[in-house]
C-alpha cells in the first residue's frame, strides 16, 4: 500500500509499504479521508518529542471496514467509521468515568501507532476494546465525517466551560478549531459570539459563518473593542484556541467578573509560561480552564453534531488533497489559504461527495 512516511523534521515521503496484517483483537480500515491537524503540520515541520520516525502521521481519520479479526464481535465489513485516536487502559479511574484523554498509560495513533495518511490503517485492539470505533451516520460523508476528531475536542472544551443561553463568548483564533468553538457556542445558545484573529485573511474567510463581530488584531486593539461591543465589561466566556502567550493573557483579560476562560490551545513546550496579574484573577473571580484532547464519547457527539448541522463541515472543510499531494495541503495551511485540509488516498471513490461540496478545492 501507498503510504506518507514521517522520517524527521521538513521529511515525509510517498512510499510503498506492508499492508498491515489484521491481528487478533484489530480491525482494518481502508482510509477514505484523513483531516491534517495543526500538530501534524507541528510534527512535520519542528518534530514532536513523543513520536519516533519513521511513522505514518494522521489521527483524524474516515474510512471503511475492510477486515475484522476473528476475536473481534460488534462489527463487520462494509461499515463506515471514525476512530477516537487517543486509547485508554479502559481500567483505571479516569478511563471507567469516561475521562479516557486523561488516562496515564493513553497511547495515540499517529504517536505509537501507524496513523491515515495511507491507504490502509490498522486500528489497534485496545481501540477496539476500548470502544474508540463510532459509526457514521447514513447522511454524512466521509469528508465531514474526518473532521469529527478535532470537533470532539472542541466539545472536551465546550463540556467544561458550560455555556449558557444568552452569554456573550468570545474565540481568540479564527482558525478550524476557533469556528467550531464559535459555532457550538452558538449551538448551546450564547447570545453573542465575538471572533478574534490576527490574520486578516482567516478572519475574512470566517465571515461565512455570519458571527456577531469579527476583531482584527492587526487594525484593531482587541481588549478594547470587546470592551467596547460589551458596555465596558467584557465577556461571559473567553476561549483562546491560539497557541501563543499573547493571546492567553489578552483572553484573561477580556474576561468579565466571574468569567470563565478556556486555554485550549497549548504553548511551546521550549516556552510554555506567561505572567498572570493574580489579584486580578482573585477579585474578578475569573476561573481558568485547561483542557485537552477528548474521549471517544466525545467523538461520537461530534458526529452527531455534524449530521444535525450544529456545526457547518463543509464550510470548515476548503481542500482536499491526494496523499501524493500531502506538502501541497500542508502548505495550504501554512499560508492560511485553507481551513481544513482533508487528504484522501482513493480521491476517485470520493467523486459523488464532491458535488456536496461545491466550493472545495480538489488537488489530485
């Protein structure tokens, strides 16, 4: 099988490699869609500490059952599915309450495990055992269906902040992550929901999704014009899903007495503090929140919040590329010229979803 090999920072190349064997307690997966994450495109480019190449990257992934092993009851071939990538032990405190992202033995496909750039994946048995696996649903196409992964983690986050109906949220980053937190805040029924970003062009191509006010950080000082739409208070809820500290500290300081703020997105790790004015935390009574990652009951919300349409995948999604094609969509990321890129091995089994995705860009 066709596969993009991870070998270290700037290499990744188009390879023939072994077609995984099923084993016992697996299942097959031919991949028919597998969304490129901003830490696929991190690993590719700066490397990751915890993933060792040569490896085949990609955790958000559709496709189809094409091999179950003999042990392995609950499924069949022919099904389309998704996989949570994070595994659990499936035995310990955090895995029994459904907290699966937080186990302490968690192993992740595309870390220790060969993950969808490739036309074949093997899903390990403790994904299967684990309950990793989600059906998709008739009305969703493979396309939409990759991008539950991420989706799911956005819902980690929206689960802990809580959202009620008339708040005002606003999302630092403008980015995937950052319209779909919008956009399920939106869905819990916050009031108003203001989108921030520092590049114009993202923030102009999440205009389509028609939020209350769109604050450019490059024209505009972001603390005050969120003071300025909220009567000098500032907001309910404040979710910052751009990795620097500069967006962290502006997000503390959006927030309105007993406003909740949500670091969803992570710092480098070679720099990974930022300086709080704790007595301002302390008589606003701001709570922070950190999360991370997600569990599989999380994935199988994203999906369900796709098919209801809650949150738009097909505004999200811009480009799909094939897997020899896998630089192209990462660059297309890169230069903001893309939301979300899917990258597909067999793009002519796709042909009959394209057309429910008019303005997506095809590279073949």
């Amino acid at each position: 099988m066709k596969a993009a090999v991870y070998k270290g920072i700037e290499e990744m190349d188009i390879e023939e490699m072994e077609k995984p064997v099923v084993q016992p307690g697996t299942i097959l997966l031919k991949v028919k869609a597998c969304a490129i994450c901003g830490g696929d495109l991190s690993t590719f480019r700066h490397g990751h500490a915890a993933i060792k190449p040569p490896i085949v990257l990609g955790h958000e992934t559709a496709g189809e059952i094409v091999e179950v092993a003999a042990d392995v009851t609950g499924f069949r071939v022919g099904e389309r599915v998704i996989v949570a990538p994070g595994i659990g032990c499936a035995a310990c405190s955090y895995c029994s309450s459904g907290w699966q992202n937080m186990c302490y033995s968690r192993k992740t496909i595309a870390h220790h495990y060969n993950g969808g750039f490739a036309e074949y994946m093997l899903i390990p048995a403790g994904a299967v055992r684990a309950n990793n696996i989600n059906r998709i649903p008739e009305e969703l196409t493979y396309l939409e269906a990759s991008l539950a992964e991420p989706l799911a983690c956005v819902l980690n986050g929206q689960e802990a902040m809580n959202i009620g109906l008339g708040d005002t949220v606003t999302v630092i980053g403008a980015g995937p992550i950052g319209c779909m937190h919008a956009e399920v805040a939106r869905s819990r029924g916050a009031g108003r929901v203001f989108l921030i970003n520092r590049s114009a062009k993202r923030l102009e191509a999440a205009k389509a999704f028609g939020f209350d006010a769109y604050i450019d950080l490059s024209k505009t000082d972001g603390l005050q014009a969120v003071m300025d739409l909220t009567g000098g208070i500032g907001t309910n809820v404040v979710i910052v899903t751009a990795g620097t500290a500069e967006a962290q500290q502006l997000g503390i300081s959006l927030a309105r007495k007993m406003g909740k703020v949500c670091l969803f997105a992570g710092l480098p790790k070679s720099n990974p503090t930022i300086e709080l004015d704790a007595n301002y935390i302390h008589y606003r009574q701001i709570t922070i929140y950190g999360t991370f990652s997600s569990a599989p009951r999380h994935n199988a919300l994203a999906l369900e919040m796709i098919r209801s349409g809650k949150v738009s995948a097909k505004k999200l999604l811009t480009h799909v590329v094939s897997l020899e094609k896998i630089r192209t969509g990462m660059d297309c990321i890169d230069d903001r010229s893309a939301m979300r890129v899917a990258v597909s091995p067999c793009l002519d089994e796709l042909e009959a979803e394209f057309a429910q995705f008019p303005d997506v860009k095809v590279q073949r």
